[in-house]
C-alpha cells in the first residue's frame, strides 16, 4: 500500500494544475487517470482538439473568401478530411505527451485505472488501496443527456464524436445555442454542412450579455448556420444513415420535424461522479449533482476536497485550474483564493466571443447605476485590415467611481483581448485608467482602450 499526501482523482486541467502546484510545495502526490492519456476532457476531446479543427477550417474560410482581396490568385485548397484530423491528433498527442513531462519533472506518480473512495484518506484503484493525507476530487464532466435522444456516436453524437466524424456530412443539427454547439456547428459549416442550430431558449449561448447574443446570432447567421429558437427537441429516430429531429415549437405548441446526416447533442454538461462511491461516503452534494464545497472546496468530509466541473460555478477549464492551484496553496498550509468574480469566457469562433464580469442585464437585476462605453471594430485600423471589423468591445463602469465591473467583447482576437481588462478588474481599475494607458497603433487592443475612453468624454475614432 502506497501512502501519500495528497491523491488527486483526475487529471483534467484542474487535477493535473492542482498536482503540480502540490508537489511544487513539497507535498508527495500521486494522481489518479483511467484515461490511456492525461489532459482529461479538455486536452483529449475537448478544447484542444476543437481548436485545432476550428483553425483549420477558419484558414479554409480565409482562402475562400479573403485570398483573393488580398492578390492571392489561385483554386481554394480542397479539404483532406482524414488529414485534417490527422492534425487534430498530433495536437492532442503534443500536448497529453508534455504533462507526461511535467509528471515526470514533478517527481507526480500517475496511478493507471479509475478510483474509488471507500473513506477519508483512502483510494482505491482495481485491487490496491492507496492512503494519503488529503484527497482532491476532479474528476470533471460529462455530456448531459437529453430526454428522448439516444447517443451513438455516430449518427447522434456528443462533442465527442463529432471530433471524429468518418466524413464531413451535408446536414447536421445542433441540439443546443451554446459555446460547444456553435463552435463545432462553425466548423462544420464552414468545412460545406447545412448546419441548424435548435435551441429550447429564445436567445443563444445563456447568460452573455444580451446585446452581444443578438450581434452574434446576426453574424452566424451571415456565415451560413441556421437557427431554430424556442424550440423543444422532443426525440431524434436514427434511421440508417440519418436521422430525424422532432421538435416542439414552445410559442404555439406546433410540432415540426428536421432531417440530418448527423445529429449533435450539445445541451450542456454534468459533473462525472460515477464510481466514485460518493453515495455510501454520504458526501453532501447539491440539488445539481454537484459536490458542496467550502470556501477552502473542503467537501462535508474532512480530508477530501473538490474542484472543478464537479462542484458549482463556470464548467471551464480555467476555473479548475485556479481552483487547483488554491487548493494545493490550502494542503500546503497557505492560503488559496480565487476571485469568481473576474473569470472570463471565451467562445473560439470567428469573431471570437469573449466576456467578463457583469453583465447589463446582470446589473440591472441588481439595481446598480452603471455607465456604457462601447467602440465598434469598424473604427479599428488593424480590424480593417484584415476582414475582422464585425463586432465591438463594450465596458461596464460603475456610474459613480468609474470602477470597471464588466467587459463583453466580440471580435478578433477577443480571447486575448479580455485578458487587460481581467488584470485591470483584479487591480480594482478605473475605466479611466484602461483610457489613459497607451495602446501600441495599430493593434486590435486600441479597441479596448476606445471603449474605455467611451466611459469618459468620448471615443476617438467613434
């Protein structure tokens, strides 16, 4: 029996983050994967390799519709599929291969299998119970099933199998307006599939800020992808080599019926406790099927800990990270924290979406006098440039110290363009001081900077 200090379950974003900061700080760690590869959801059939496709098929995108502006003459690539995941794969296996690394420059011992916890300071693996100090759960998430719908994976499948579809087909409805539907219904699309976004609600990717949702449906929609809103999915009938979507119309009750080649199930995700045994721990959990947390993510059981998509908030990788890191600080005798208030998201199509802190329609609820600064990308030189001047950057400031509550961002490079407001809201910064820092000409950052002078006397180039 192998005795540690601390047994991570699941090496994900959070579990692999939270492994090294714990043998960084001198504690003996151990983590627990089942998974032929380490990275979890994220690295293996998640964000990772989403990405890679949705470069892929940006730069396809760009050839066919941009090249040609540019005085690049010639035939648009055809698109070796087999390839393009063959691609896929390598960026998988790049990455799975470099926390094997870190494993290794970390003194971390990877325990092959999947773990049950029969009581505080034990886990078992297949046949071998190991000890340890404390234990850390992150063990992530799973696709959400949907009441009427059977996944195959190959007809009816999750983001999962529609990473790895044996061909690219003609149709394909998305059963689900939100960050996974659209990001992998943006690939499809613009690789030549009919793609039909069904979403239960009247606006797409929930919670983002309402004025952003509606630019964003806008432009999708320019792009080619279809949407059905308000609509309940009822069931979907696999035929051979289709399948039927059924859905009800929620304003007046209408029943309708759509075909496609593959249907993608992309309703959202739930935590993965499975096995785990939690339910004879008696560990407390919350009316989600998540696990309840402290403010230290201490469980209801002394000596076990969650992180990640297994306990409340944003399922993002970011967030298990984080939490990772400040629960190692916490086994470590230290003091973690995490500010839930300034973790951002971000939405890899194009334009890429990306919004943190509050939102209006937030603000609102809340009752809090807040003021608008909002420039278009229209007005950004670099924007221009380079065929990116949809969208806008939007700024939140509270109406009497100016002090930056949210930003809402669609448009290029949004995902890293979040990040200065982010430092600036951890800094507790003013609008202000965003507009008076100098931004580099011409980059799409002077965006940001124009949105902030927004919230003052004006924008320059508005």
């Amino acid at each position: 029996m192998a005795s540690y200090d601390v047994i991570i379950i699941g090496a994900g974003p959070g579990g692999y983050v939270c492994a090294i900061r714990c043998a960084q700080l001198g504690l003996k760690t151990a983590v627990v994967e089942g998974r032929e590869t380490l990275g979890g959801t994220c690295l293996n059939v998640g964000c990772i390799p989403s990405k890679a496709l949705l470069h892929a098929s940006h730069q396809l995108h760009e050839a066919e519709h941009n090249f040609d502006k540019m005085g690049l003459k010639g035939k648009s690539p055809s698109v070796d599929w087999n390839q393009m995941l063959a691609y896929k794969d390598e960026v998988i296996g790049q990455n799975t291969k470099g926390i094997e690394f870190l494993f290794k420059k970390n003194k971390i011992d990877w325990i092959k299998g999947w773990a049950t916890i029969p009581g505080a300071g034990r886990v078992k693996v297949g046949d071998e119970t190991h000890e340890a100090r404390h234990i850390v759960i992150a063990s992530g998430s799973e696709p959400a099933d949907l009441p009427g719908v059977e996944v195959d994976e190959k007809i009816v499948v999750t983001s999962t199998g529609a990473l790895e579809l044996p061909k690219i087909p003609r149709t394909m409805v998305v059963i689900g307006g939100g960050v996974i539907g659209l990001e992998l219904g943006s690939v499809y699309a613009r690789l030549g599939t009919q793609v039909t976004v069904v979403e239960y609600l009247d606006a797409i990717t929930p919670g983002m800020d309402g004025e952003v949702q509606k630019s964003f449906q806008k432009i999708l929609k320019k792009q080619g992808l279809e949407f059905v809103m308000g609509a309940a999915v009822q069931s979907v009938e696999t035929l051979k080599t289709k399948a039927k979507v059924n859905y009800r119309l929620r304003k007046d009750d209408s029943d309708h019926q759509i075909d496609a080649d593959v249907v993608l199930v992309a309703t959202g995700r739930r935590p993965f406790i499975e096995g785990l045994g939690l339910d004879s721990l008696g560990l407390k959990m919350t009316e989600r099927g998540q696990i309840a947390v402290d403010r230290d993510w201490q469980t209801s059981i002394k000596g076990i800990h969650a992180i990640g998509d297994v306990t409340p908030g944003p399922m993002l990788a970011h967030k298990a990270e984080d939490e990772g890191m400040a629960v190692a600080e916490v086994l470590a005798g230290r003091h973690g924290h995490v500010n839930y208030g300034v973790i951002p998201g971000v939405i890899y199509t194009h334009p890429e979406v990306a919004s943190v802190g509050e939102t209006e329609e937030s603000l609102k609820d809340q009752g809090r006098a807040y003021k608008v600064g909002k420039f278009s990308f229209m007005g950004n030189g670099r924007a221009k440039a380079v065929f990116a001047g949809e969208g806008f950057v939007k700024i939140l400031a509270d109406e009497q110290t100016d002090r930056i509550l949210g930003c809402h961002i669609i448009g290029p490079a949004a995902g890293e363009l979040i990040h200065e407001v982010c430092v600036a809201m951890e800094f507790g910064a003013a609008a202000e001081d965003l507009a008076l820092t100098c931004h580099a000409h011409p980059t799409f950052s002077e965006a940001v900077r124009e949105a902030a002078l927004a919230c003052g006397d004006g924008a320059i180039h508005a």
